[in-house]
C-alpha cells in the first residue's frame, strides 16, 4: 500500500498519509458506516401519512409519573371505548397533568396500513366535540 500511495503522492507524503489511514482509517469507517445507518432510517423509517379520526374521553386504568413528577409527562393505561386496554406515553407536562382518572386522547388512523394510534390531548379538544 505504501508503493501505491508512493507513486501517488510522493515519498515524504506518502508516509504521512500510510500513518494517517493506519490510525484513524477505523473511526473513519465507523463514522462513514453511522452515517449511512442514520441516513436509511431517516429516509426509511417513515409510518406513513395518519389521519385525525376523532378525539375521545377515556378511563384511566393507572398513570405513572415520569421521574416522580407529572411536569416531566406521564405514562398511563387507559380503557378505549371498544372495551381493550392500551398503553400511552406523553412527555409534554401540561398534557400530562391533564390524566386524572380519565383523559383525552386523539385517535390517528395511519393511512396504508389502518393502524390506530393514540395520543394524549388537552381536555378542551374533548369538550369541543
């Protein structure tokens, strides 16, 4: 490698760039191959288009505090109306404050795949409806 690079860049650079590559060609290829993950994932990591379905009132089975304090959101089971049980994560403190033993919550239907998704919402957007 040390000829090639030689006939390439001469002698005294050639040296500097062998030792370069020797040294810090693994956190190169390192970060070379972590660009290329973060990139895929960027571009193909997308859900999808959702749809807003329709803002509803539900019970809250528990609610667990994030780090002990609700201004740091809430973690909760809630019972939908169609009698299941699900799990909703909110990391925005006014929202958070809002669950008490019910909550409002958004349901988003992806478009592709017909996937309900749910997510907490201030009571107003309940009231509204």
């Amino acid at each position: 490698m040390l000829n090639l690079l030689s006939a390439i860049f001469g002698p005294h650079r050639a040296v500097s760039i062998y030792v370069f590559l020797k040294t810090k060609a693994l956190a190169i290829a390192g970060g070379v191959v972590m660009i290329a993950i973060v990139t895929s994932l960027f571009l193909l990591g997308d859900d999808g288009d959702h749809e807003h379905e329709a803002f509803m009132t539900v019970a809250v089975l528990s609610a667990t505090p994030m780090n002990g304090d609700l201004k740091n959101g809430v973690i909760a089971s809630v019972r939908l109306p169609d009698g299941t049980a699900t799990s909703i994560t909110s990391n925005e403190g006014p929202v958070a404050q809002t669950v008490g033993t019910s909550a409002c919550v958004e349901k988003r239907v992806y478009v592709e795949s017909g996937e309900a998704r749910y997510r907490f919402k201030l009571p107003r957007y309940c009231e509204a409806g």
